[in-house]
C-alpha cells in the first residue's frame, strides 16, 4: 500500500513547492508615463477641436411650417428663419421645379416682379428670417420651394406651396369616369354580368394650347405657348412638346426653357423661346400619352412696328382671331414693302 501511493505523494510534493505560480504584478506600480508610450500629435487633436468648434457655430435651420395653401391671386409668404447665422453665410431662395434661382441674399434674380424676399434680423433670439414673397400667385407658383445657406455641405429647407385655382377644384371634383357596376356576383350556375345602363359616360382628356392658332412675334423677342390637359383622373406619364413633328428639346438650342406640371385634374406645360428668329417659325404642338394633341403655327417676322403687335387674350373667336391675322398680315406686307423700296 505504501509502495503505491509513495509516487502520488513525491507529486503532490512538487506540486505544493515547485508548482506554485510566482507574482506576475507589481504590488507597488510607478506612476504611468503617458509620454513614454509614444508621441502625442498635438496638431491633430488640435485640428479636431477647431472642426468641431467651427461646427457649433454654424448655422442651422429654426422649425418653421414648411406647407402653405392659398387661393389663386392671394400673396403667400413662405418663411425661412435662420438661426447663428454669421456674416460668411448668404441665404438663397431657389424653385425646385424648373431649377431657378430667385434670390440671392437680398438681391432679387429674376425678371418676375411678383417675387420678393423680406430680411429681418431678430437678435433677442439670435435669428434671421428671410422671407420670400409671392404676390398675385397662380396655380403654376404651386411647388416646392427651397432655402439653403452656403455650408459645407449646403443645409436647404424645402418649403411647399399649393395654389387653389377655383377652376381646377371643379374639374377635380367632377365625375370623369364612375362605375355603378356591382361585383360579379355568381349564383348557382347564374352569372349576373353588367349592362351599358351601368356605366357613366365621362368626357375624356383635352389638351388645349392658350391663344389663337397663329402666333405673329417680331425676331429677338420671347415667346412662351402655354397647354393645359383637362379631365384627368390621374397625372399624365409624358407631356412634350413637338415642332414639326419631331420632339422639342431644351438642348435643341440655346435659349430655350420647359415647364411642366403634372396632376391630376389639369396639367400644364410651358415653352419658353428667347431670342427668336425665322428659323424658330413652325407648327408646334402640345403631346402627351392621355389626351390628343394641340398644335399652333409660330410666325417670326423681321423687328418692325408690325411685328411688335399683340394679340389680345381675349382673341378666341374665329371671326376676331382670323381679322387680327389678316391685319398682320396685310401690315407685315407693307413694312416688307417698305424695307425693300417698294412704292408702299
């Protein structure tokens, strides 16, 4: 018995002496040395303090309604209040739809005189507003509006404005197309299918160009044709323009500026020609993929006082319309007469 547990003491042995693990920490550690673990980058620690300094003083956007609604020739008033907002910092209103650029700071960059910006400074809460101002609005200002600050990155607040035109509310509110067509009901071996009496009958899509069916312009001025597409029960896929049979592009030359609105109800569509000349003369018509097309004839004539001729919005009669053409006509006659030393 002894012979046999005489090897399991000489391990418990040395396990009890040589096995015992030594002290692997400092019971009394020296203070850390910070700088000898490596060298510290003061300029990039630096570099972070200012980025995040310049960040706190940025300006930002204070929470304003960013949805108005207002009646066709009311005057809206779209707010834009900017808070810490420093001397560096240049506020611009900017319209979404078409990508145009209505004012930079204080200074006004459009032609449309019906668009305004108002600053006022409010330093008890260290604000700016800067107001842009639409006066005699219609149913084309509707759309997003955009006020951004020149960070970096830019910071922008979208601002959207809806104009309620009596008119279109009408057409909307119209039944274009109802169906008094009960589900199939199947009763037995019964089917019970629908007759004509279950339908009502809705006009369908018109698309109308704005003004007569020929449009006498003088070289060098703009011209701009308007189409609108009534009776729609949802906002048309493609709206385009084409001259002579071939789409309009706003690559086709310089100068030239589209418009479109799509909804429901009436859309519209708008072409922009600036700095006409012969060449610009056609048939040009309103296209798109839910109402029949519209075309109108564009006529350039040489700058004279004929051609600086208007036709009258209220020009939609046949008889009107066509005695107003054949004035311009007669008249553009004689000033060609005259430029080439006719006996008129």
């Amino acid at each position: 018995m002894a012979l046999t547990t005489l090897p399991h003491l000489l391990l418990l042995y040395v396990m009890i002496v040589h096995g015992k693990p030594e002290h692997t920490s400092n019971p009394r550690p020296a203070p850390w040395d910070w700088k000898a673990v490596g060298q510290v980058d003061y300029a990039k620690y630096n570099m972070y303090e200012e980025e995040m300094k310049k960040m706190l003083e940025e300006p930002y956007f204070a929470r304003v309604k960013n949805k108005f609604r207002v009646k066709k020739g009311e005057v809206a008033f779209l707010p834009c209040r900017v808070k810490e907002m420093g001397a560096d910092y240049t506020v611009t209103w900017m319209r979404l739809s078409d990508v145009t650029i209505l004012s930079v700071g204080s200074i006004q960059f459009n032609s449309d005189q019906r668009y305004s910006v108002v600053h006022i400074n409010r330093p008890i809460i260290q604000a700016d507003d800067w107001t842009l101002i639409i006066n005699t609005t219609t149913s084309m200002d509707s759309g997003k509006y955009e006020c951004s600050v020149n960070t970096l990155p830019k910071m922008s607040h979208v601002v959207e404005l809806v104009v309620d035109d009596p008119m279109d509310i009408i057409m909307q509110d119209s039944p274009y197309f109802r169906s008094r067509i009960p589900p199939l009901n199947i009763t037995g071996h019964e089917l019970n299918l629908p007759t004509k009496d279950d339908y009502i009958l809705t006009p369908s899509a018109v698309a109308v160009i704005s003004g007569p069916a020929t449009h006498h312009v003088s070289a060098g001025s703009t011209v701009g044709l308007e189409c609108r597409i009534s009776h729609l029960t949802l906002p048309p896929t493609a709206l385009y323009w084409k001259k002579e049979g071939k789409v309009f592009h706003a690559k086709d030359r310089p100068g030239i500026s589209l418009e479109s609105e799509k909804v429901p109800g009436v859309s519209t569509t708008r072409l922009f020609i600036s700095q006409v000349t012969s060449q610009d003369s056609g048939q040009y018509s309103c296209c798109s993929d839910v109402a029949q097309q519209d075309t109108v004839r564009l006529l350039v004539t040489r700058a004279s006082p004929v051609s600086a001729l208007t036709v009258p919005n209220s020009c939609y009669q046949a008889t009107s319309c066509h005695g107003m053409e054949a004035v311009t006509a007669v008249l553009a006659i004689v000033g060609a007469s005259r430029n080439n030393g006719g006996p008129f």
